[in-house]
C-alpha cells in the first residue's frame, strides 16, 4: 500500500454502502476534501475576477446605486423646492388680495361712519327744528285758546262801544234838531 493515498477495497465499500458495483458518485463522494476544496477554489476565482473587474473599470454597481439615489433625492429635493416656491408666491398672491379687499371694505366702513354721523347730525338738527315748531304751535294753540276765552265778553263790549257810538250821535242828532228848532 502507499502511504498518500489510503485505498479502501471494493468489497469493503460495497459492503458498507449496500451496493456491489462501482460507481463514479462513490469515487467523488469518496473524496470529500477534495471535492470541498475544489468548490473553494471555483468560489475564490469567481470572487477574485469580479474584484479584478471592478478594480479595472473603476467602478461598482453599489456606487453607482448610491449616485442613482442621491441623484433622484436631489431631484425629488429640486420639484419639492420649487413645488413650495410656486405654493409660497401663490400664498403671496393671495395674501395681498385679502389685504387688497380689507383696505377696500375698511374705507367702506370708514364712509359709511362719516354718512351715519351726518345721518345723526341731520336727525338732531330736524329733531330740534321740530321741538321748535312744536312749542311755537304749543304757544299759537294757547294764545287762540287765551283769544277764544276773551272773545265772548269781546262781542259784549263791542256791542257796548257800538250802543255808546248810537246813544251819542242819536243825542248829537237831538241836539241838533233842538237847536234848529
């Protein structure tokens, strides 16, 4: 026997694997470091020619990811920016418009104060020319009523002065027909 390679017999084998002909699988499966190492070997030279690969091109799809991204945040960044740019001058706009129609509805208001106060002004001064006119009517009501009381005892008196002015031109008459006579 040589002392690298320990060679187990067929008959052994078939008997502790229940199977009497030689197959390639129990070779393979017979060796399971190699067929490890093997494996590592495929899996480093893979590993190692995608590092060669990237380390020649000078780039990395990670990086290119992470700049694909930061790119698309600063445009997102950008629309939302000028998004609230337009938002904020609409604000603006509409800002001064309110100011615009308060100034509007503020010189109204201060209009229809001045009209009121005139309005009051006016009220009082035709609200005293009438209690003027009350009281004068007050006074002429009186003064005929004063006028109507006298004039009863007037007529008497003035029948009186006519029956005195008769009494003295009959004896002016008398007088003269005696003295013609």
């Amino acid at each position: 026997m040589t002392q690298g390679n320990p060679v187990i017999p067929r008959s052994a084998t078939a008997q502790f694997t229940g199977d009497a002909r030689p197959n390639s699988t129990t070779r393979i499966g017979s060796q399971p470091i190699a067929l490890a190492a093997g494996t590592l070997l495929v899996i480093l030279v893979g590993a190692a020619s995608i590092a060669l690969w990237r380390a020649y091109t000078g780039t990395s799809p990670e990086l290119d990811r992470v700049l694909a991204a930061r790119q698309f945040q600063a445009r997102a960044v950008q629309v939302a920016s000028e998004q609230l740019v337009e938002k904020t001058k609409g604000l603006e706009a509409t800002q001064q418009e309110s100011i615009d129609q308060l100034q509007v509805v503020q010189d109204q208001l201060q209009t229809m104060r001045r009209l009121l106060a005139a309005q009051q002004a006016e009220s009082k001064r035709l609200s005293e020319q009438i209690s003027t006119l009350t009281e004068a009517v007050d006074g002429l009501r009186q003064s005929f009523a004063s006028t109507q009381g006298s004039e009863p005892s007037a007529p008497a008196t003035r029948n009186r002065s006519i029956r005195v002015r008769a009494h003295a031109h009959v004896r002016t008459y008398q007088r003269r027909t005696k003295a013609r006579g």
